[in-house]
C-alpha cells in the first residue's frame, strides 16, 4: 500500500510540473509578473503578450525564430495569459509589479488604461528613425484604417500625456472586419438582387418571408458592433474622447431601435444573444430549414458560415445608410489585435536598448511575409497592402474558398474604416449599447428606457 501510495504522489508530482511548464511560454510559471522563468535575463528578453492558440503560436514561432537569428543574444519569450480581456487584467496587474511585458496584443479602450502609467512608448521614435524606422513607402503599405487607429488623437486625454495628436501609440498587426454573407439561391429563386442599402434589406423582407416562412431574414452577430456602426452611418452620436463622453442617449438612436423592434416581433430579425450562439449556426442550414438569407458576421470567422454545398453563398458588404442628401454612408467597424510597446518592465536597467531591440522584433510581426503566413492560418486579413502580392498570399485567395473571399471583399472596403474614441470606459459603452439593443429589440424594455439604463450604467447622469 505505501508504494502504491508513493507511485502516485510521484504521478501527482510529475502533472503538476508539466503543467506548470505549460504555463508561461517557454519557462515555468512564477511570481515575477509575465509568467516567464524567474532565472530569464530580461535585459535580453522581450516579453511579448497575445491571445494566440496553439496553432497561431507555431506561426508567430517562425518570426521569433526569425528575429533571434539576426540579433545573437536576444530571445523572445512568448506569453498567453488568455482572451483579450484577460491578457488586458494580466497587463494592468503587471503594472502593479512593474513586471509589465515589452509588447502586447491590444485593443484601443485597453491602451487607453496603460496611458495612465506613463508606460506606453510613442513608436514615432522608431517609426521615424532613418536606420532602423519605416520608409515613406513602408508607412503608405499599411492599410491606411487600420494604421490610423494607432494615432493618440484616437485616445482621450492624450496631450497630458505629453503626446501630440500623430503620435503613434499602436500599429495594427492583422484585422478584421464585418461583411454580410448572402444565401444566393435563396435570393435568385426570389428575384431580389443583394441588398446595398438597410432600406432595401428592410424592403425585402416581407417577400422572403412569404416565400420561406421558418426563415429568417436577417441575422447579426454582434449587436454592439451595429449599433455603434448605425451611430457612425447616420451621424447620431454615439461617444466621445472628451466630456461628456457618452453621446448615444438620442432621439435618433431610440427611434431606430423601436423600429428594430417593430421588424423583429414580424419576424425579420434575430441577434447573437436573441438566438443563444453565433448566427452563422443559423445561416448554414439553409432557408427551406429555418435558416437566413443575410448573416452579419466577422470577416476572420468566414469559415464558420460555410454552408458546403446546402447553397450557393455570396459575401456583400454590410449594408450602408440612405442620408438626407441621397448619399449613402457605408461606413463599417474594423476589429482584430493591434500591438502597443511598453517600458520599463521587469527591472531593466538598458531601457532604450530594450525599446529598440523590441522595435526590430515588433518590424519581424509586421513584415508582409510573416504578415501573409499568419493571415493564411488565423483568417484575418494583413495589415501590409503588398501582402496580397505575396506568392503564398496570392494562391491562397485564388482558392475561391469563403475565407478567401472574405479577405478579398475585407480587402475593398479600406476606405470606410471607422474608429471610435478610447478613453476609460469606453469598453463599457460598447457592452451597454449592444446590452440596450438586445432589450429594446425583443422588447423587454422600451427603447427609451433601454438607452436611459445604459447610460445610467455607464455613469451618466
């Protein structure tokens, strides 16, 4: 009995090493803040934070390989500490510990919260560098939407930051977008060309549902994401970088909402949150199966609307808004992992040698080929236009698959990427907005009251 009993602590002890070696990229988990080895030399480490899975990891693994063979003595410890928003709570701990890492995957609201520290490097001083930075032409390779978020004029009090409006405070890696996939069948045994506009989308439904009565119309992914990109369409505020920040409590948006309400309860429409999943579930069973004819989804996940051969599919851009003037306003959101550089983490004595050497790392992410290969295998689309002339790049979108075509329709609409402002709080808009739309749309609240509610939990007055 006390060997069987020492035969299994010795496997209980054996597990627990494991998976604490899998903790923290390439060392063992510890207290130091990164997750990293405590024996790591971090005045020749760069620490690198991203929410990349297993398969991702192995790409991103050519480039850290890719950077370590050019500068002998530099490592690159890769970390995971999980989604976004856990990555975000792993950084704002760090700082506590001043263990923050040296570049992190980001979104705007997240950076928005580093600024406070002090920590967040303006990349100007590289970018701008004529040894080591980008040349005019490199700078104007990057899709200009994506490039312009990193701008701190995105960013709410960023002059007392001592940062000026142009100062780069993130550069894109790879993005997303939202594109509307279409049941063509559906649509040609009907005679409905696609929709363009939410007027004609609005004006087709009556038809399709007498046609495909267990079928829905329309369905949409992220109920934040079209209510903030109705907000930018229309004009209607929705937040703001300054005082007050929260704009979206307006008669415009509430008089839309009750008209989504109004389509809803005829049965037009249905939401993530409405249906309990993605309604790209939904769209890939086909109309005859109480499927959709429209899906607003992301660019990155083309693959999960894949219908096979149920029915021929079309990808369309997201619909745009009818103006007073005529003129149509298709301005649509852009999402997906930008990268911010931190200082100072770790106890680094070498702070500008550290900055720099993270600055060549960050230009091994950007680099088109790096760019194509990591766009091949995540299904976002490259922030570098000469990636769509890359070789490997170039084969893959002949594929003619729906990945490949949503990277080219993603592709085209360069020019109607929007940005929101950043401040603290402004993720919780976000949440509340899509939380508002969901209750006035199936009508749990009035619309007035759904917005009123939000922005009370906003800290409105």
């Amino acid at each position: 009995m006390k060997k069987l009993l020492v035969s299994i602590t010795l496997v209980i002890f054996m597990m627990a090493s494991t998976l604490l070696t899998a903790c923290g990229g390439g060392g063992t988990s510890d207290d130091s803040g990164n997750g990293g080895d405590a024996a790591i030399d971090y005045s020749k480490t760069i620490v690198f934070y991203s929410t990349q899975g297993d398969s991702l990891q192995t790409v991103t693994a050519n480039a850290i390989a890719a950077f370590e063979a050019k500068y002998p003595g530099w490592k690159v410890e890769h970390v995971q500490p999980g989604g976004y928003d856990e990555t975000k709570d792993k950084i704002v701990s760090d700082f506590q510990a001043a263990s923050q890492p040296d570049l992190a995957y980001c979104y705007p609201d997240h950076v928005a919260q580093y600024l406070k520290t002090g920590k967040v490097v303006d990349l100007n001083k590289f970018i701008n560098d004529p040894e080591i930075g980008f040349s005019a032409e490199e700078i104007a390779d990057f899709v200009p939407g994506y490039y312009n978020e990193g701008y701190a004029e995105n960013f709410a009090n960023y002059a007392s930051y001592g940062l000026e409006a142009k100062s780069m405070i993130t550069l894109p890696f790879v993005k997303s977008t939202e594109l509307m996939y279409v049941n063509k069948t559906a649509l040609d045994a009907l005679g409905l060309p696609i929709a363009t506009t939410w007027d004609e989308l609005w004006a087709q439904c009556e038809t399709i549902v007498s046609r495909y009565p267990t079928a829905t119309p329309l369905g949409y992914d992220s109920e934040a994401n079209w209510f903030i990109t109705m907000c930018k369409q229309n004009g209607w505020g929705y937040t703001s970088a300054s005082e007050p920040h929260y704009l979206f409590k307006n008669a415009e948006a509430q008089a839309w909402l009750e008209e989504l309400s109004a389509y809803y309860n005829e049965g037009y429409i249905t939401t993530q949150e409405d249906y309990g999943a993605y309604t790209s579930a939904l769209f890939t069973k086909g109309v005859d199966d109480g499927g959709l004819v429209y899906c607003i989804g992301s660019s990155g996940g083309a693959s999960h609307q894949d219908p096979g051969n149920k029915f021929e599919w079309a990808i369309a851009p997201i619909p745009g808004s009818v103006l007073a003037d005529g003129t149509v306003d298709y301005s649509v959101i852009s999402q997906g992992p930008s990268i911010v550089m931190l200082k100072d983490g770790n106890g680094v004595t070498n702070s500008e040698e550290k900055q720099k050497m993270t600055w060549l790392f960050l230009k091994e992410l950007m680099d088109p080929t790096f760019q194509a290969a990591f766009s091949i295998a995540s299904g976002y689309n490259p922030s570098r236009l000469s990636t769509f002339e890359n070789p490997d790049y170039v084969a893959h979108l002949a594929k003619g698959n729906i990945t490949a075509k949503a990277a080219e329709v993603a592709k085209g609409l360069s020019d109607r990427f929007y940005t929101s402002p950043a401040f603290v709080g402004s993720s919780t808009a976000r949440e509340q907005v899509g939380t508002a739309l969901v209750f006035a749309l199936t009508g749990q609240k009035t619309a007035e009251q759904a917005l009123a509610d939000a922005y009370k939990n906003c800290g409105g007055k």
